[in-house]
C-alpha cells in the first residue's frame, strides 16, 4: 500500500481553516481537481496524522478550486453539507466526531471528551510540536451563528423524518397547468415550477421545544432505527405495540416536532373540522377562493399548503393566490433586528395616521416590494387630511335631519341613470327657505362615472394598487382641485351654504 503524510513538507500540504481543525480527526477524504502538481498521488492513501495511522484515499473530483490555497482539500462529510453531498456521490463513508453538546467523542481518539474549541488548540500545538504543521495563514470566513445565543453552529449528521415529495409536487404542478390554480402576478408561476420541478425530499423534523410532536412511538429496549409505531395518539400507539410485542411492552414518543411550515401547511383544513369533512365548515369554506400572502414564502407555504391539499382532499385548497411585495426600509433593505431598520407600525400611526399608513401600503403592486419612506408617509397624510376635510365640507352643508323635503329632493337624482348626468342638485338655505338650484355638472358627473368603471375592472383583475392610484388621482386632481375651485368661485360668494350630492 502506498501511503503519503497529508501535512509532510515534501509532498502533500492540505490546507485547512482554523475554526475547523478539530474535524479533521474524523474519517475525511482529500479531494483534488485536476491539478498535474498532484497527479502522481491520486489513488494512493493518506495517513490522518493524530489518529493512530487513519488512512483515507486521495481522490480527484472538480469540486475542489485549486487556485485556493494548496489546492488540496479535505474533506468532512459528517460535519459540512457541501462535503456531505460530495460525499454521497463519491460514495465515501460519513462519520461523525463531535457529541451534540460540543465535546468530541470515541471517534476523534487522543481528543476524546475534550471540548471542540480545548481540541482544536491542542490539536494545533501537538502539530506544530511535531513538525506536522507547515505555516499559519489568516483568512476571513462566515462562520454561521445562533441568533440568540451568538454561539458558533456545528452542523451534524443525524436522524430525521423525512416526506418523499416528488409525487405531491408532480399533482401541484398540474393543478397550475390545469388552470385550478392561478398564480398572481403570472411571472411567479415559473418561480413556482422551477421550485416544484427541483424538488427535494423534506426533512420535517425539528428539535425544538413547542409545535406538534412527530406522531411516532418507540418500542422501550428496542432499536429505535428498526422498531417504531405510527399512530394519531398514544393509547392507539400502545394498542398497535401490544399486538405486536406483547402486553407487557412499553412505549416512549419520538421528541422532535414537525417543521412550523409542515403544520401550517395543513392549516387550510386542518382549521376546519378535517379529517371530519362533514362538518358545515368544512363544506362552506373548502375550498376557499384566494389565498392573499408575501412572495417571499410563496415555496415554503403556499406550495407545500396546495400539495397537502390536492393529498389529503383531493382539492387545491383555493383558486388564486395574490401575492405583494415586501415592506422595505426607503433604502430598499429587509427589515431586520440585525440592522435596527425596523419600522414599528404603532410608531408610525402616532405620527402619520392610521388612515395613511393603510393607504400607503394599499398603493404596492402585486409582487413588487414596496420601500416605506417618510416620503411617501407625509404625501399620504396629506391625501388623507384633504379627504376627511372634503367629507367633512359635504357634512356641514347637508340639509337638516328634519327638512324631510330636502332630503326627498336630494335622494330622488339617482346619478346611475342616464337622464340624470346632465344634473347637479345645489340645495340652499337661506332666511329659512330652501331653494333648489339645478346646475349643469355632467362633466363632473361622468369623470365619476369613468372612475367607477376603470376601478371595477381593476379590481375584476385584482390590481388593488391600482383601485389605490386611481382613487387618488380623480379624487386629488379632479374632485377635491378642479371642481372645488368651481364650486367655490361660482357659489360661495352668493349664498350662504350648499352641497352637491353624488351618488
């Protein structure tokens, strides 16, 4: 057997980040790409220094980048998901060095019991000690990290339930091509397919403390990799456990729970008296109509709620889904803890209103995200302002609660009737008496008119911030600017109060 040192001087140097080093103590594998330095040894055996004369081949695979560092790259299956799936291909064995509290365990030898962090300093030192270490070089990586605690994450080979999903994804696929399901806007059901085409299978389970626990049971003194129950509950787990292994056998429930978007993938029946599908909510809200959410989780749970619907009804659980954009920081950024951009909705409704809060965000465009200004905020209040002022003009003038004549008037010019458009109502009171003056305002009246039809169709082809914009314009520049300014110039000077009524 030919065998090379991995760190000699003279022949092979790997190269290895600091903040990993302890890893290489475990069964890992050096992988080269076509490099002629290195030709010469693939196929031959390395010896894994500290580790009692480990041997691992050396094999060649274009994954390796061999313009970085040495060129010579080990890798670590059990511990790196990239090298796990290099792993996987090259059909390489996956072991795993570190205990689930951050010690190393039997497999890492010498270094066993020692925390990661005490094994990779002495690991180091025992290197350099030997003569085994080469040179120290810095060099900046992204070490990924709990959000809550900062402490650096280890990843790990482990156990987990999975969900085939190539079968649920192919019947998703067709409900989109079927015209069941309508994706808004259309541009994102080629995100949808490519998502659903590339799929991969789920792994649902989640070592956490709150959520539905993993409905699986474990036989007490068996393997629990070989021998283990499904069932809706314990008794029923128990039950199913006693016709197999006898009376006297005793059950224990997996603790892991179902990913979050695994349970809420459920949530469009599972809300609704399912599995029972004779209830009367059940019959009266599945399947529902549209399904209105962020493009951003539009693979995590919209997808995956219309596979588990078309599975466990046999119906897409809703005809369209609509999706916005995002609400950004005015610089375009995702709001986050991390950055302290956070716009706290309670704090903008002190300051602008709650009214142009709502308006604002009414405005967005299906799937396109929507950056949140003080800009836009203030022009918003401002529209606001200027419609509450409007209403509150109409209010004053309108005629007293008890001038029944006044209202009968009023009400009787139905303005969705042709042979009413050409007139206006101007109720006054003056001295007492009411006088009724009829002035010609159908371009006005017609302006409403066409209002009204383009927003109908509008909101027909669910384009709500565009029922937002168009408000906003006829509103801005024609009621509240242009026909205002004549009601002022031509009326107010002559009589004391007015009102022109549309309905």
């Amino acid at each position: 057997m030919n065998c090379v040192s991995i760190l000699h001087r003279k022949l092979v140097c790997l190269h290895t980040q600091a903040g990993q080093l302890c890893l290489k103590l475990q069964k890992y594998t050096d992988v080269f790409n076509t490099d002629d330095r290195y030709a010469k040894y693939i196929g031959m055996m390395a010896i894994v220094p500290m580790t009692y004369g480990r041997h691992v081949p050396i094999l060649s695979d274009k994954h390796v980048d061999k313009e970085f560092g040495t060129g010579v790259l080990k890798i670590s299956p059990g511990h790196d998901h990239s090298d796990y799936l290099l792993a996987r291909k090259l059909g390489l064995p996956i072991l795993n060095v570190m205990n689930k509290d951050g010690t190393l365990n039997d497999v890492a030898g010498l270094y066993c019991g020692l925390d990661r962090f005490e094994a990779r300093k002495k690991l180091w030192s025992e290197l350099e000690e030997t003569g085994l270490a080469v040179k120290k070089v810095p060099h900046t990586l992204r070490v990924p990290r709990s959000q809550r605690g900062g402490e650096v994450i280890e990843p790990l080979v482990s156990k987990q339930w999975f969900v085939t999903m190539e079968p649920l994804a192919e019947k998703a696929l067709r409900a989109v091509e079927k015209g069941e399901l309508t994706i808004m806007p259309e541009r994102f059901e080629k995100i949808y397919n490519h998502w659903l085409s590339n799929i991969k299978d789920w792994c649902i389970s989640r070592q956490l403390w709150w959520g539905h626990r993993i409905p699986v049971w474990y036989i007490v003194g068996k393997d629990c990799e070989e021998e283990y129950i499904v069932a809706r509950d314990a008794d029923e787990a128990l039950e199913k456990a006693r016709e197999k292994y006898g009376k006297n056998v005793e059950v224990y429930q997996d603790p892991d729970v179902l990913d979050t978007w695994f349970s809420s993938a459920l949530w469009p029946f599972s809300t609704l008296g399912w599995p029972d599908v004779s209830t009367e909510d059940f019959k009266k809200f599945y399947p529902t109509t549209m399904l209105e959410t962020g493009h951003d989780i539009l693979f995590f749970w919209v997808a995956r709620m219309v596979m588990m619907g078309i599975e466990f009804t046999g119906t897409v659980p809703f005809s369209y889904v609509y999706l916005h954009g995002l609400i950004r920081d005015s610089q375009g950024r995702k709001m986050s803890k991390t950055l302290g951009n956070v716009i706290d909705p309670l704090d903008t409704i002190k300051e602008f209103g709650t009214d142009a809060l709502r308006f604002t965000l009414a405005l967005g465009t299906a799937g396109q995200d929507l950056n949140l200004s003080t800009e836009r905020l203030t022009s918003n209040k401002a529209f606001t302002n200027k419609l509450w002022n409007a209403g509150k003009f109409v209010l004053q003038n309108l005629p007293s609660q008890s001038d029944t004549s006044a209202w009968e008037t009023i009400l009787a010019y139905k303005f969705d009737k042709e042979e009413s458009l050409h007139w206006c109502t101007i109720t006054r009171i003056l001295a007492g008496k009411k006088i009724i003056m009829l002035i010609v305002f159908n371009f006005q009246v017609s302006k409403l008119h066409m209002l009204i039809d383009t927003v109908t169709a509008s909101y027909e082809k669910f384009f709500f911030g565009e029922v937002g914009r168009e408000t906003y314009d006829f509103f801005w520049s024609d009621y509240a600017d242009w026909y205002f300014q004549q009601l002022n110039s031509n009326f107010m000077g002559q009589y004391d109060l007015y009102v022109v009524i549309f309905s």
